[in-house]
C-alpha cells in the first residue's frame, strides 16, 4: 500500500500569466461597440421569433 501514496499528489501550482493590454483607437472601439450592440438586438429579436417549423 505504501507505493500508492506517491500517486494521487497534488499538481504544483500554475504561475498565472500576465494580462496583455491592447490600445485601439476611439473609431475603432466604438465601431465595435456598435458591432457588439447590432449583435445583441439581433439574437434578442431571434429568440422572440417562433421555432422552425418542419418542412412536410
């Protein structure tokens, strides 16, 4: 039994990575609020729509 000690040790702890910034212009990130905006209204409109209904 005491070769199974060894086999369910903790991992050692990950180090965690550094966060990455990225700087865009104010036309850039609007354009993409705006995208992300467009996106939202059109999954909201989908989801009010009726199922698809089965081709006969």
């Amino acid at each position: 039994m005491s070769e199974s000690t060894d086999r369910f040790k903790r991992a050692p702890k990950r180090k965690t990575a550094q966060a990455r910034t990225l700087t865009v212009s104010p036309e850039a990130k609007a354009a993409y609020e705006k995208m992300i905006r467009d996106k939202e209204e059109r999954e909201a409109y989908a989801r009010n729509l009726p199922a698809d209904q089965k081709p006969r």
